[in-house]
C-alpha cells in the first residue's frame, strides 16, 4: 500500500466502527453517529473532512478530503449519552448561534455602533454540557477500541457532560469567541506554548462561534475570547475588528517562542462543498 493510499485509509477510521467503548460514559457496545456541529445549528450540506494538519502543510501528502453526504459526523459515542446528554441540550446549541448569526449580521449591517459586540441570554449549563460532549466525541474511532483509562483533562468533563454540573468548576475554563469562517474546526486535544507557558487545549469552531476548553487558570487564548462558565446566563462576543486575525486559533502562524503540538487524527477541518 503507497504512502498516499494508507494516509487516505487511516482518515476514513473516523467512522468506520460499529461498535467499541464509548468516549463519553465508557460503556462498551453499539455506537451512533453524533454530527459536529450538532444538527439545527448548521445547514447540513455535503461536506469534505481533513486533517488540520494537511491543511496547514504540515503533513507533505496531497490533501484529498474524504467526502461526507450529509454534515461531519463521528461514530464514538453510544446512542444513550447521544439523545442524553448531548441531544437533549442540542436545541439551546441551535438557538445560540442562530440568534449570534443574526445579531453579528445586523451588528455588521449598521454603521456606527459605538459598541463593538453583542449578547444574548443562554442557558450556560446546556450549552456548555453539550459544546463540551461533541469536542469529547470529534476524533478517530481508533480511541472506541480500548477500555478508556481515566485522565485528569478528559474525566471531569466526561462527568460534566453526564450531568455532574461542578464537576469543571475546579478544573477547567471555558471560553467563546467570534469565528468568521465556513471552514469548521474540531481538535479533541492540543498542547500550546506562549511566551514560555504551556497549555492543553480543545477547540470547536463553526460559524459564527469558536468554544474553546482550557485547564483551569491555565489557558491560552486569542485576543477577543471572552470566558463563559456554566453558571452564564448571558453570552458576549466582541466584534471589533482588532480580533479578528486571531479568530482562527491555533491556525494563526507562530511568532516568537509560539509552538503548538497536535494529533492528525484528533484535529479535523470540514468544509461544505
């Protein structure tokens, strides 16, 4: 097998698995298909999938996506902490960005705004709980093979996805910010360094919003990321346009000491076409 045709295989291993351990609860047996983004808060169209790192250079094979009918979705989760846990909080997903759409578009649409964002009400919890279960889910099958071994980033927001409210309150943060692109961006987990500081991250972009999970005190963040805790009863974005060279982070370009470290397979980009 070519280097260029193991590649493409070693990309369709998103879905290909009927049944493994759920990256949510743990459990073992047969998994659903869980869209990232959630349905209702996109157009499902037909979609190509990559990898960041093909689209950012790194990886030197030609970047050929393969091709979904109908949205990105991912086979690694069980059907219980999908209609549960994340389906059940999808709508208030839904209603946040498009409310957000339709504020940023009329924010953009009026000249002189003497204030440079917008906001809205939200139910911090659900949409945190749900954001947070599809960054969990958006990676490789290949993690489904494997009785899962609890670790100190992913356990506590497993827990919180299955309804411990506090179980992020002492260690993690979250963070949203204003994503002006079609391209959606999912990376289950990568390491960040700035200025001599290091972080791991997760991250999930789509239109008009980029969530971002951090560990607790310790995130690293573009300019324009406003932090969001589950408690919220109201969302902020800024719009100033300062911000927006930095909305595609860690797509950005490294200056300085800046590095960033990720898995191809835990870092995936999909674009309708």
């Amino acid at each position: 097998m070519g280097k260029y045709t193991k590649g493409l295989t070693e990309r369709r291993h998103h879905t290909q698995l009927n049944e493994g351990y759920c990256l949510i609860c743990g459990s073992f047996g047969p998994l659903s298909w869980d869209h990232v983004p959630p349905k209702g808060s996109i157009t499902i169209t037909k979609v190509e999938q990559a990898h960041l790192t093909e689209l950012i250079g790194i990886n030197p094979d030609p970047v050929v996506g393969i091709k979904s009918p109908n949205g990105s979705k991912f086979r690694t989760i069980c059907k219980h902490c999908n209609s549960t846990h994340l389906g059940a909080n999808d709508d208030e997903v839904a209603r946040v960005y498009k409310t957000m759409s339709d504020k940023i578009r009329h924010y953009f649409m009026t000249a002189g705004s003497p204030v440079y964002s917008v906001h809205m009400q939200i139910d911090g919890m659900r949409f945190c709980r749900a954001m947070v279960g599809h960054v969990l889910s958006a990676t490789t099958v290949k993690e489904c093979l494997e009785k899962p071994i609890p670790l100190p980033y992913y356990e506590p927001l497993q827990r919180f996805v299955m309804g411990d409210d506090a179980a992020t309150d002492e260690t993690h943060d979250f963070y949203v910010w204003f994503y002006p692109y079609r391209r959606h961006m999912s990376i289950k987990l990568f390491t960040c360094r700035n200025r001599g500081h290091v972080a791991n991250l997760s991250l999930l972009s789509f239109f008009p919003l980029s969530f971002l999970i951090t560990e607790k005190g310790q995130g690293i963040y573009p300019s324009g990321a406003t932090p969001l805790r589950p408690s919220d009863s109201v969302l902020l974005v800024k719009l100033d346009s300062g911000h927006l060279p930095y909305a595609a982070f860690p797509n950005t370009g490294l200056q300085g000491d800046q590095m960033i470290l990720l898995d191809s397979s835990r870092s995936i980009v999909s674009y309708p076409i």
